[in-house]
C-alpha cells in the first residue's frame, strides 16, 4: 500500500492535528520546525513545546504520523 507522501510543513501540521486530538493533550503542546524560526525547504526537522512530562505523548503521535506517512522535502 502507498503511503502518503508530506513535505516537513505538512508533516508538523500532520503531528499538531493529531496530537491536539489526543485525549492526553494540554495547552500549549505543539510540535515546532527545527531549528527554531525556519520555514519551508530549511526545516530539518522538529522539537516539542509544552509540557515534558508528556513526552510519550509527543513519542506516540510521532511515531503514528511516521507509520502513516512517507516524507519528502
């Protein structure tokens, strides 16, 4: 089965999405472009905000996203 295919906008849009439906999810949890203030072509990659407590949460939905999809930059 092909997978979608995202660029890393669309990936990080993809995780915020999932993770603010997660029954777990606080305010101010996000996934965020890395290094901090790229956008487009010069994300390489993602880091999280919000509580760190949580970081199974942002663990499961990465790796949701990542079954789910393939990426492309």
């Amino acid at each position: 089965m092909v997978r979608p295919t995202l660029n890393a906008i669309q990936y990080i849009e993809e995780l915020n999405r999932l993770l603010r439906l997660d029954p777990s999810y606080r305010e101010n949890m996000a996934f965020v472009p890395y290094p901090n203030g790229t956008t487009g072509r010069n994300v390489g990659g993602y880091a999280v905000t919000g509580p760190f407590d949580l970081l199974g949460v942002y663990a499961r939905i990465a790796h949701q996203v990542a079954q789910a999809f393939d990426f492309s930059d």
